[in-house]
C-alpha cells in the first residue's frame, strides 16, 4: 500500500470514527429529547387529567347543587299549591254550611268587631235566609245595627258593616284573605308535619 493509500485509510477511518461520533452524539440526543419529550407529554396528559378531574368535581358539585334547589323548589311549590287547595276547601265548606252554621259564623265574625254601630249589608242570598233574631243577635255582639233591605250582590258571603264612610268588610273571602299567612301557617303544619 502506498503512503498515499495509508493516508487517505488513514482519514477515512477518522473520517468514519468521527461520523460515528457524532452518529452517536446525535443519536443519544435524539433519545434524549424523544424522553424529555415524552415525559414533558406525560405531565401535559397528567395536567390535563386533574384539570378535569377538578372541573368534572366542580360540575358534578354545581349539578348536585342545582337538583338540590330544584327540589326543594318543587317541595315548596307543592305545599304552596296544597295550602292554596286546602283554603279553597275552607272557603267552599264555609259557603256550603247550612244556614244555621252559616249564621253562627257570621255572628262569630260579628263578635270579632268588639261593637259598633251602622247598616249591615248581605248578599241576595243570605238576604232572603236571615234568622228572624238576626238583629237582635247582633245587639248580643255590641253591635246597634240596622240590617239593609237591600241586598248588595258584591258580598260573595258572610256581611258589610257600614258606618258613613267606614267599612268592615267581613265577607268570608275577605276575612281569609286578611288571616292567609295564619291560616297557611296552620294548614303548612298539619299537612307537612315532620
């Protein structure tokens, strides 16, 4: 062999040793960016996953939250509706009692004004039932009245006492409106005892 033949082995094999140098600088660099790259996706993935995992538990808590208030919603519109059934049967059976318990009532109501004086006023109805000691129950109450003959169809029930431009208005339907929230409290009571 040549001393030239030497020399160009000579760098080739130099030439190749450095090729498989930086082969292998290049190799393990790619291996090396390949695992931090991995590792780097891996702790993206892992973010990711307790991201959702957090915002799944939040979703889930503000479900559970809403179907909470939904019921309870639900709960009290149902009691609402039956206290709103439950008067509506007081008012009817008030209505339907039969004209002696009718007018006890009626003179119970009277009893509540704690006397007074002026015209009382019925509806038609109760008009042509009065008891023939209607006045005179009255008086028991401490009521002077004076019963109008003339009916005043704007009284669903029970009466209006007058006296020049006062008014009390103890129809029945008055008379629960103006107790409702007692009268709700009660029958909120009874219905939905614990």
């Amino acid at each position: 062999m040549s001393s030239a033949d030497k020399i160009t082995a000579s760098i080739r094999q130099e030439s190749d040793e450095r090729i498989a140098a930086i082969n292998a600088d290049a190799e393990k660099t790619y291996n090396e960016t390949i695992e931090a790259a991995k590792k780097k996706a891996q702790d993206i993935r892992h973010a990711g996953e307790h991201k959702i995992e957090l915002q799944s538990e939040k979703l889930l808590a503000s479900y559970k939250s809403r179907e909470e208030l939904e019921r309870r919603n639900l709960i009290l519109k149902t009691k609402r509706d039956e206290i709103a059934k439950a008067v509506e049967h007081i008012y009817k059976h008030m209505l339907s009692l039969d004209d002696k318990k009718y007018f006890d009532l009626v003179l119970k109501l009277a009893g509540t004004l704690g006397g007074g004086c002026g015209t009382v006023y019925f509806n038609s109805r109760d008009l042509k039932r009065l008891p023939s000691n209607i006045k005179e129950s009255f008086s028991q109450k401490k009521l002077d009245v004076k019963i109008s003959e003339t009916a005043d169809d704007y009284i669903d029930s029970g009466f209006i006492l007058k006296n020049g431009d006062i008014e009390e208005n103890m129809s029945f339907s008055s008379v629960l409106a103006e107790k409702r929230e007692l009268i709700e409290d009660i029958i909120g009571r009874e219905l939905f005892r614990d």
